[in-house]
C-alpha cells in the first residue's frame, strides 16, 4: 500500500474488511482519521487529552466488537458511530466523576442508535473487568501459564520449557489446576 | 471422576482433543447427565470471555501503539476553542497579574500614607498659617539694600530683626484684658516657645494654656514682664448663629503689617458639610490663621482658620459658639488670673475705620519657634 492511501481516511467498507482481516494498516488509518474528532469533542467539554484516549479507544473496541461478531450493519456513517458512542461513553464518564454541568459543547451529528451500542458495550466490559480481576488473583506462576495457553495460543510444549517442567504431564496437570481455581474466581465475582 | 480430572475433560472435549471411544463415551455422559451438560455451557463461557479478554488487551495494545505515533499535543492545540484573548492571558499569568495588582495597590497606600494624603486633612483644605520662609527671604533683601547704603547701624538692626523670625505665623486675639488670647489650635501646634506681637511691633512671650485641636482652638496667655494690660474688650463673642449674606471682615496679620480683609457671610456650614464652621467669601491669606470674624457691629461671629484652595475667596471660620465651649473647658487650675469676658460692645454704632482703629489693639501676629 503506497503512503497516500496510508494517511488518507479509509471508507467505511474498508474499515469494516480490515476489522474483519485483523488489518493493521486499516486500523491505524481508522484511529487516525476520527481521533481528532473525538479529542475535540472531550477536550472542549471538561475533559483531557487523556480522557480523549480512553474514550476514543473503548469507541474502537465497541466497533471491533461489533464488526467480529458479525452483525454490524452500517445504519449511519461510521464518523457518526463513534462520534456518537464516544459522546455516550463521555457523557456517563462525567456523571460518574460528578464534572457534568448538563451542557454538552457538540461538534458533529449523533444519532441515538448508535449511541445505544455503548450501553450493550458495558456487559462485555464487565465480562472483561472480572477476567482482568480474576487473573489478578490467580497470581504467577498460573497467570502467565493461563496467558500464554489461551490468549497467545502457545503449546504446551513452549510452556514446559518456559517454566522448567520435567515433563509434559506435570505441565498438564499444572494447567488444569490453575484452569479450575481461574475458573473458580470468575465465576465468584459473578454472585 | 474428580472435580480436576471432569474440567480437563471439558476442556479437552470442548478443544476438539478426543478422540474415538473416548469421544463417544464423553458425548453419552454429557446426553444423560444434564450437570454435565450445563458444566460444559459453562465451561464454553468460560473460554469465550478468557478469550475475550485476550483479544481485548491485544487490541488495546495495538491501538496504543498508533496513538504513540500521534501528535496529541499540536492536535490539542488546534482543537481547543479558544477563549477570548483576556481570559487566556488571565488563564496563563493570574498569579503574575495578582502579584502585580497587589503591589501597585501597596504602593499607591505607602504613597499617599507617605504624602500624608491618607489623613482627614483633604488637600483642598488650606490652613493659613505661615511660613516664615518668604519673610525671611524679604527681610534678607532688605538687609542688603541697608548694606548697600552702607550703613552698619541698620544692617545690624536688621540682622537682630533678623535672628528670629519663627518658624510659623498666624493671628490671635485677645479674649481680656488681662492678656488671654485665643488662636488656631493648627497655628501653634508642635510650638516650643510662642511670641505675640502688637501692632506697635512691641513682642511678648506668651505660653499654650488650653488647646482643642478638634475644634482647632488653642489658648494663650502673655507671660511677660513687659506686658501691661489692654484696655477693655471692645467686642463680645456672639452665642446666636450669623445669617446667610451678613456683612463680616476680620483684621490679621498676612505679612508684618496689620491687615483688614472684608467680606460676607456665604453658607451656614464650612468645608466638606463641616457645621463647626461658616464659609465666608473673604480673600485670607496665610497668616489669617486664627484671626477674629467679626460682623458689622462688632460681635465675634467666628476664628478664621482654613480656606479651600481650589477657590481664591472662599474662606472657613470656626463658630464662635464652639469658641464659648472651649473657654468653658478650660480647666481652673490652668488659670493663673481670672477670665472674665467682656459682656459689652464697644463697637456698634462705630464706622469701620473707627472700630479697626480701636480693634487692632486686641489682635496679636503670633509668632512660633519650633
């Protein structure tokens, strides 16, 4: 791809194939284009460029999401999308930080759809909280054997050698112990 | 079967790693043991989210990474609606500004504290007392046209003239015969020694004995050897309050000579609403200080003691009723001889220039050393 097509904004459809394809050169082009956008939106109503970060990249993640799960039908643009999942995302940020003056300074057309995919967002991040939390508690040596297995796809293999088991047995049953007690944690913060 | 051993079997069966008769086996527990089943679901949740997780961090990793490459700054920058000019510079420097404005504010109160700016005195206010300077300066004149001529004798005469012209010089008057006067409190304060002088040019020394300086009135008395007592009073101090457009003039001292300054009497209250004293249109000059008021038959309305500055003929005169409030405060024991006021006028009836003829005798040029 030469550096023009690189910088410029993708089209929508573009965006959506280079989800699909893990693209990497698509999402940067995505992130680029409408970051500004989104700082704009944040900075100019009580918020830091930090604050634009975070917003902007859960917007990304709840468009991700979106595209992989495979229902994503594009009923506005996507500019408008995240414009208006980050203004939602925003809005509650404040509430929750008690900085909402109940004025919000906008910058682009939103549509209330779009902005409802923040709210079905906030399960999966709950779901994500708990994992994060869960293997937090698990602690070493299970959390890096939890990761490598499930999240990087190492084999057992790599992982005897990392962590010294004599043998591929022992490993296993190392795995499945720690499994059981991860387990066991997530589902815990669920009741 | 374990707990341990039944999680590896889920986590095998659901990751595709049976096979064959175990396979079969596991699928038949899993069709007549519904706790199984739902273990599985379970299990599959499990995996889903764990997944979840990791495809989550990995994404974030990968977007933190372009948001490096961004320059967040610049963007910011640009991005920001700008506030008006003055907000931003209040924005960025109000500590500074404050600081500043601060100082200016400290500076302008030294000054006028320094100026004297700050006291009750208000600068279109103007004591008439005087000083000496000028006069000084005159007779130094006059000194040398006397050498010019060449004549020891009265560059002498000149010189002890000379020695001791004070420091400040106002009017006084006299109240009896026996030699109390009264004066401007401004005239004689911070006075170490005080002189009167006659209109014959004859001097005494005479000592502070009662001031108010809020009623800017101060009592003398001549203690000299020298001194022999005046006739009797020829005016009486009016207790009544003068009308609007009364015909008034005080007699003083301005300069070495006696000096006569007519007027009338133009508004009940004196400077800045002050109801102590009137305001009279006469032309006062420094030296006026303490001077009586007097109306056209010869009753003491008022002590000349101010003028405002910014009009020429526009003069003040403390009331003669705040004078017989003083004389009654006088304390006994600061009395050596009595003081007995002179109940009757010996004025009416008289032209002007007969009552100025028998009045100058009763005004004094006061003279202070300090």
């Amino acid at each position: 791809m030469n550096s023009k097509s690189n910088s410029s904004v993708p089209t929508d459809s573009e965006v959506i194939l280079g989800i699909l394809n893990n693209s990497e050169v698509v999402l940067k082009r995505l992130y680029v284009a409408y970051f500004p956008m989104v700082l704009q939106l944040i900075i100019n109503n009580n918020g830091s460029s930090d604050d634009a970060k975070d917003i902007y990249q859960e917007a990304i993640i709840v468009l991700y999401n979106k595209v992989k799960s495979g229902d994503f039908e594009l009923s506005s643009k996507l500019k408008t999308y995240l414009y208006s999942v980050s203004r939602r995302l925003w809005l509650k940020r404040l509430a929750q930080l008690n900085r909402y003056s109940g004025d919000i300074k906008d910058f682009e057309e939103h549509s209330p759809a779009d902005e409802d995919e923040a709210e079905k967002h906030t399960d999966r991040d709950i779901q994500f909280g708990r994992m994060e939390n869960a293997l937090k508690l698990l602690g070493e040596p299970c959390k890096t054997i939890m990761e490598d297995f499930y999240i990087h796809n190492r084999s057992m293999q790599d992982i005897c050698e990392r962590f010294g088991y004599t043998n591929a047995d022992n490993a296993k049953t190392q795995k499945y112990k720690c499994l059981q007690r991860l387990k066991k944690l997530f589902f815990q913060q669920g009741n | 079967m374990s707990d341990r051993n039944l999680t590896e079997a889920i986590d095998r069966y659901l990751n595709g790693e049976m096979q064959g008769e175990e396979l079969l086996r596991f699928e038949d527990l899993r069709r007549n043991n519904p706790d199984i089943d739902r273990q599985i679901a379970e299990h599959k949740s499990f995996l889903a989210a764990l997944k979840h997780y990791g495809e989550r961090l990995q994404l974030e990793e990968r977007l933190n990474a372009i948001h490096e490459e961004i320059d967040v700054h610049t963007l910011k920058e640009e991005l920001q609606i700008k506030p008006n000019w003055i907000i931003q510079l209040w924005r960025h420097h109000h500590s500074k500004i404050s600081v500043a404005a601060s100082i200016a504010i400290f500076a302008v109160l030294i000054t006028l504290f320094f100026t004297g700016n700050l006291k009750r005195n208000d600068p279109a206010y103007m004591q008439l007392r005087q000083e000496i300077a000028q006069v000084k300066q005159s007779t130094a004149i006059l000194g040398r046209q006397n050498r010019n001529l060449d004549n020891k004798v009265n560059a002498v005469k000149a010189a002890i003239k000379n020695t001791n012209p004070g420091s400040f010089a106002g009017t006084g008057f006299a109240l009896t015969s026996n030699g109390y006067l009264v004066t401007n409190y401004h005239v004689v304060k911070g006075a170490d020694s005080v002189y009167v002088q006659n209109a014959d040019g004859e001097s005494f020394h005479a000592k502070i004995i009662y001031t108010e300086p809020q009623n800017d009135i101060a009592f003398l008395q001549i203690n000299d050897e020298s001194f022999k007592p005046l006739g009797s009073v020829p005016y009486n101090i009016r207790k009544g309050k003068s009308d609007l457009g009364e015909d008034v003039f005080t007699v003083g001292y301005p300069s070495d000579a006696i000096r006569f300054s007519p007027g009338y009497l133009t508004s009940p209250s004196g400077f800045d609403g002050d109801s102590t004293a009137y305001e009279v249109s006469i032309a006062a000059r420094p030296g006026n200080s303490g001077g009586p008021l007097l109306d056209t038959r010869g009753n003491l309305i008022g002590i000349i003691s101010g003028k405002q500055s910014k009009y020429e003929t526009s003069s003040f005169a403390k009331k003669s009723s705040y004078l017989m409030e003083a004389i009654q405060n006088i304390p006994a024991d600061s009395l050596s001889k009595p003081l007995t006021l002179n109940s009757r006028n010996g004025l009416a009836g008289l032209s002007r220039t007969q009552q100025i003829k028998k009045l100058q005798n009763f005004i004094f040029m006061v003279k202070v050393y300090n």
